[in-house]
C-alpha cells in the first residue's frame, strides 16, 4: 500500500518505510509538479506517487464538521485498476479509472511515500460522481491492533473494538465534496461496509483489470503502463534506458486554502447552498 495523507502538511519521509525501497523526490511539496520515487534495486521496479491534483492544483479536502481533513491514512493498492469500461454487477456502476483506494485505520499516522503491509477488513461501494470507487478498510499488519488474541481481522472486529469509526467513515465519505458545490456521495448495498470475504474478491478483480490493462488487452486514458519487470507487455522498458531523477529535499510550496476552515453541513439538507459568513461556511436550509 502507498500512502498520501490528505491535508497533512507533514514533510514527506527521506527514505521509504519499507527496507526493499528507497526514495527518490522531485518538485516542491504540495505543487503540481511533485513526485516521489520508490525504488526497488533487486529485481529494479520503481513506483510513482503525485500530489493529488484537482484544476492544476494540488487538493486538500474541506474539513466538514466534526471531521478534521482525513480521518485515517489514505492510499492505493499498486497493481489494481477499477475498469471504467466495465459496469460492476453489485454497483451498476463503471470503475473510476484509478487504483483500489485504501484506508488505513492504525494508530500511526503514515507520511507519503511510505509502503506499508497491510491486513484488509471490510470494504464501502462508494458511489463517486456516479463512478464505483471501492474504500478497502485495512489495518497495518504491525500496528497493535492486528496482534494478539483480539486482533482485528473482520469487519465486524472493527464495529466492536472500534464502534463509531464505520459510520464516521461512511458519513465522510458521503458529504467530503459537498463544500466544492457538488452533491453527496450515494453508496452500493444502501452504505452497508462488507466484509473480508467480499474485499478480497474485489480486489481480486481490480487486480485482474490491471493485469488485462498492462498487457494491453484493454486502453485507458491518462494511465501509463511503462514498466521495468513485466515480460511480454506493451509498456515493458528496458531498466538500463531508465534513470530516475536525483532526490530533491526542496521546501514545500505554499498552499493557497484555508486548511483550518470549517464547514458546518445540515445531514438532513444536503442539497441546500454553502454561504460564507464571518469566515465560516453553513450548509443553509432553502425554502
């Protein structure tokens, strides 16, 4: 799993978590043009990770009250692609072109560019401006709370020794980019998370859908499949016509939002505008 966390201003780590990959960095912190490198010299693989960018800019997510940006370590599983060619038969919905994402629910708070081992629990079919966009819950295999008798290892692990967190997340999920004027989140199975079992599967899919993806037998915008290790595929480079950039500790650039503003959403009325007063914004009640 790689890790991005969201309206964390954090410096980004000098070398990887993970003992099997270095880091390599390039741009300012929190602009269009920063990228991390991970790579791995035996057998060579590199990986890329890029701020999130929305309008050419790098995104932060509003904080909807009670929740301050984030409420976990968000990632993406490597080696998945959720097909927006195909419509899944349990959302009626195509994929949305990216990665499974994950969150990560242990006590340690990730920085980017750290690969972590992670345990999957439960899975939310959210409905993402009409696209499935999979939220694989998971807990980092070295955290406590996946150790001992009482380990989670289940969903239903996770509502008893965690109680509130799945609603939370699930109520996150629903009204994160109502601030931006855009309308809630809908969610496959009326917002019910599933279970191990059903995760697995998905991700088995999603893994499948970038196997079919790299070997070319599907195309897909604004995705590169160049590759270093994967014989017999279109996108497959030769390492030694590869170099990576030399590693950039540069200073992270500024950033133009209000990361400690607060917005105040009525449930019951989310489709209502979003009005600043005084510096805050309210969810207003029309009619």
């Amino acid at each position: 799993m790689g890790t991005g966390i969201g309206n964390n201003t954090a410096r980004p780590s000098k070398k990887s978590s993970h003992p099997e990959y270095s880091i390599k960095r390039t741009g300012r912190p929190f602009s269009s043009e920063y990228r991390i490198y991970f790579e791995r010299t035996s057998p060579f693989c590199s990986l890329e990770y890029w701020d999130d960018i929305l309008d050419k800019k790098p995104r932060f997510v509003k904080n909807c009250f009670p929740y301050k940006g984030y409420l976990w370590n968000y990632g993406a599983l490597p080696q998945t692609w959720e097909d927006p060619h195909s419509h899944h038969p349990d959302t009626h919905a195509p994929g949305d072109n990216d990665p499974l994402d994950v969150i990560e629910i242990g006590r340690a708070v990730a920085r980017p560019g750290d690969v972590l081992r992670v345990r999957p629990l439960g899975i939310l079919g959210l409905l993402d401006e009409g696209k499935t966009d999979w939220k694989l819950l998971v807990i980092n295999v070295d955290d406590p709370l996946a150790r001992g008798h009482d380990a989670l290892r289940d969903i239903g692990d996770v509502e008893d020794r965690l109680p509130g967190l799945l609603d939370a997340a699930r109520d996150w999920f629903r009204i994160y980019k109502v601030p931006d004027g855009k309308k809630p989140n809908d969610f496959a199975f009326h917002g019910a998370w599933r279970d191990r079992k059903y995760a697995e599967r998905i991700i088995d899919e999603c893994e499948d859908a970038w196997k079919k993806l790299v070997h070319g037998q599907v195309k897909a915008k604004d995705v590169s499949v160049e590759n270093t290790t994967l014989d017999g595929t279109p996108g497959k480079l030769d390492p030694d016509s590869v170099s990576l950039p030399k590693d950039e500790d540069r200073s992270p650039a500024p950033v133009e939002q209000d990361l400690d503003e607060w917005f105040y959403l009525d449930r019951d009325n989310l489709e209502g505008d979003v009005r600043s007063e005084g510096g805050m914004n309210i969810m207003l009640e029309l009619g």
